[in-house]
C-alpha cells in the first residue's frame, strides 16, 4: 500500500495558529463529474441550506435585498441590527413577503397626484405604470392604473391623474394566491403591460410588469421555510432591550437569529440564549463569535442551534492587533468545529473569506457553512451607492466596529457603545463594484465544486467524514510556496473577472 503523503488535520493544526493561505489540501482520488458534487449543508440545528454561504449581518453588506437575493439562489441573509426596531423589521418584512416576479412594494399614487408627479417619477425611476389606489397606499382598494399612454401627449401637467387613468373596471387584474407562470400568462395573453395582484377587498399586494417576463426566473434551490417564504436571518445584541426587537422581528416571521457579538463568551449571551429558547422554542438561535472549544460548551449548554467561528480575521477588523485577543482563523475553525460535532452543532467560519478556495479551506477544517462580508460588499445586493475614485466603482465598506459604525450603533457587539472614549476595532474602506450576487455567487460556487471534485469529496458530509478519519490530507506552506501557488513570473497578465488579488 502506498504511503499516504502530507499529514492530516489534526498533526497540521498543532504546529500553531494558522490561517487559510497557510496549509494546501493534497488532491484525492476523483471518480464522478462537478456536476455530481452536492453543497447542500446544515446552516443549523435544523435548517438547510443548498448552498454553504451566509451574507454578514454588516451594515454595508445585508439588508432585503441582500437577502432575498441570497435565499433565492440557495443561501441565506442575515440582516443587520445598525438601525432602529422599526427599519429592521421592516426589511424583515420585505424580504418574508417577497415572491420571485411579483413586486412587493410598488410605487403607488393617490386619485389627487397631478400628472407632474406622475413624471418625476419617471424621471426618477425609470418607469410611469403606476397603480392608483384610494388615499395613495397600499392599504385601499385599486382604483386605476396610470401609464405612459395616458400621459405621453398631455400638456397640462397639472391635471389630477384621476382624470386620465384607465379606471378600475378596465383593468386586468388577477388574485391573490395566483403562480408566477399563470400570472405570465395572464400578461402575455392580455398584452397588457402591467398586472396588480389584488385581495378580495381588491386591495393591491403586488405588481408584475411586462418589461420583468424575461428576467423573472426560477430559483429551484431557493431557501424557504415550510410556509414557502423564503428564509431569512436577523442579528440582535446580548442587551435586553433587544428582547423587544426580538419579539417585533419574531412577528415579522423571522426564521433564525444571529446574537451579534465580537466576544461570545459572556454572561450576557448565555442569558440571551436562555430567554430565546424559553419564548421561542422554534426560533433557530446562532450564537458567538467564537474561536476556543472552551467558548463554545457553555453557549451549548445555553441551547444554541449553531455557533459563529472567528475573532479577528475580517478584513477590516483590527481586534487581533488593537485588544491582542482573538485567533488565527484556520486553527479556530478546526478545533471549535471538532467540538461542535460532537453535539450536533454546525459552525459556520466567519471571516477571512477571500476566494472560492479559501470556502474549500474552512469547510475541509470542519465548518459546515461560511459567513461572507468584503466577499459580498460591492455588490449591487449590498447597501449603499456607488461612486468613483481614480476612475475606479467603488462601494463603501466598513466594519462594525469602526468609528463611523459605531456612531450609529454598531459598539452594541462590543459592549462599548456607552463607553465615552470609543477605540475602534475596525476600519472603513471601499471595494471595488463586483456587480451582481446572480452571477457572482454561481461563479464562486462553481469553483467550490471543482475544489470539491479535486479533494475527491462529492459532497460536505463525506469531506467531513474524510476529516474526521485522516483520509484527506494536508501540508504546511512556506511564505515562498505560497508565493508559487499565485500568479508570478509575468510582465504582465489580465486579472480573472472576479479576481480577489
């Protein structure tokens, strides 16, 4: 029998603390095709995931849009707490109430709306189809629809759109409950260029355009609750006042929450935890962060559903140098996740996430998912505007311990948004646009898979259990080695379109 090259983990690990680029897995055997690899995972306890990526709860990475786009392709959104009960919610909301074609939140006038308003809209927007309902919300019934060829060859912009919409007994509408494929049809036949979905109080609940028929898609593996919503995840802090903004964002059909705090490990979460799983039995509690075994028993014990891994390695946070506190994230992974699998508690490796290989990395030490911040910033999921410097788009990015976060909250995962004297445990940037998460999270998943097949695991559970019996293999890299491993040598060379370099 052939000698079995490298060493496994757990000899790997011993040598220090070590982070991604420093160890490369050794290849394995490969008998079947990517596209056999499977990357379904346990995000928790109890729910799955197709895919093993969850956007950061960041308050320049995750908000509705972040999450319905995440859930839709497969993952999961964990929706930033860096805002008031109420706005939090209500992205809650957006994203529970969010159907794949149908405009959730159409932009809607009143009766007495003037043809001006009709086409600032327009202007600002890009589009003039706009429902009428009674008193100009969402809340009263439909009354009309107000478009383009109502308005297009009017001179008097004064003139109340009640008087030029095409009234309600001329609509086409169609009901509440109706599938995207028959309301498709229902547009395609009618040629009508907008359909409002309506209550049986001819209410209006959503909108679907025309223009959108080419670009409303199926999302077979999109991640959903067992009422069909999709899934979606919000942080809270350990303060108690947050138990109020647990209870609103429980209403608002939330499926998981994330306690949001740098350093785990405290009496504040414990209790946190406690009270969660004594209220709310069925809500998905993912405590952390973590980094130590030792951390990880007594938020355990607490009854967490699944645990954050990482205390430093982000790349805009600066705990490790600033409070020498913390751990090198591929050491942390592996043995914190060691522990967890012992009581049946995924882990999810929080940080330090650059590449597709990195991904490979931290789910071969153990992690059953990972949690993407600067991986997902720039995209056009991501909060914030664009903007350019040297010629460049850009998008702001900031970590929330940064001083600018943490004027608007962001020390409540710090315990020091009291403190008169802030000192910053993460910095503000910007990165570069990366364009949308629909063709960049397929990209990177791709590439997770090729990495699956090069291991010779066809899915997370066999790499696991290769793990766990010393079957896959790794060595140590030296600074010069890993200099090897990337571009070099060259005059010059074009970058890969999602490079991360």
């Amino acid at each position: 029998m052939t000698t079995a090259d490298g060493i496994d983990a757990k000899s790997l690990l011993q040598t220090g603390g070590l982070t991604y680029d420093d160890f490369i897995i050794l290849p394995g055997h490969i008998d079947f095709n990517v596209s056999e690899v499977s990357l379904e995972t346990s995000f928790s306890r109890h729910i799955r995931l197709k895919l093993p990526v969850v956007s950061s709860p960041m308050d320049t990475v995750t908000e509705s849009k972040m999450a319905i786009t995440m859930a839709l392709l497969g993952g999961l959104g964990i929706i930033h707490n860096n805002n008031t009960i109420e706005e939090q919610v209500r992205e809650v909301r957006r994203a529970k109430r969010f159907e794949n074609g149908f405009i959730t939140e159409p932009v809607v006038l009143g009766p007495d709306a003037t043809i001006a308003d009709v086409l600032r809209i327009k202007r600002e927007h890009g589009f003039a189809g706009i429902p009428i309902t009674r008193d100009g919300t969402l809340g009263t019934p439909l009354i009309g629809i107000v478009t383009n060829r109502d308005v297009d060859f009017e001179k008097d912009a004064s003139r109340k759109v009640a008087e030029v919409m095409t009234p309600r007994e001329r609509l086409v509408t169609a009901r509440l409950g109706i599938t995207l494929a028959e309301a498709n049809e229902i547009l395609k036949r009618s040629k009508k260029g907008k359909l409002p979905i309506v209550d049986d109080e001819f209410r209006l609940v959503y909108l679907m355009s025309r223009s959108d028929l080419r670009t409303n898609e199926d999302y077979p593996h999109a991640s959903k609750s067992g009422g069909k919503q999709l899934l979606v995840g919000a942080a809270i802090s350990t303060h108690a006042e947050d138990k109020d903004r647990l209870a609103a964002l429980v209403a608002a059909g939330l499926d998981v929450v994330v306690i949001d705090s740098a350093q785990g490990d405290s009496v504040f979460q414990i209790k946190m935890i406690e009270y969660i799983k004594s209220e709310y039995p069925d809500l998905e509690v993912v405590g952390g962060n973590v980094v130590t075994a030792r951390q990880c028993e007594p938020l355990i014990r607490a009854g967490v559903d699944a645990l954050r891994i990482g205390m430093g390695p982000g790349s805009i946070c600066i705990t490790q140098e600033t409070m020498a506190v913390g751990r090198s994230q591929a050491t942390a992974v592996y043995y914190t996740a060691a522990y967890c699998q012992e009581y049946g508690v995924p882990v999810i490796a929080d940080g330090g996430i650059r590449t597709s290989g990195h991904m490979a990395k931290a789910l071969a030490l153990g992690a059953h998912s990972v949690m993407a911040g600067m991986l997902l910033a720039g995209t056009s999921e991501a909060p914030g505007e664009y903007y350019y410097e040297g010629g460049v788009r850009l998008k702001r990015y900031r970590g929330m311990a940064s001083l600018e976060a943490m004027e608007k909250g962001g020390g409540k995962r710090y315990f020091s948004e009291k403190d008169k004297v802030k000192v910053a445990q993460g910095v503000s940037g910007s990165v570069v646009d990366k364009g949308t998460i629909t063709h960049y999270l397929p990209y990177l998943m791709q590439g997770l898979r090729h990495s699956f097949q090069d291991m010779g695991c066809r899915d997370i559970d066999s790499l696991h259990q290769a793990l766990a019996s010393g079957d896959l293999r790794f060595e140590a890299r030296s600074p010069a080695a890993q200099v090897e491993g990337g571009v070099h040598s060259l005059h010059s060379y074009q970058e890969p379109k999602y490079s991360m370099r």
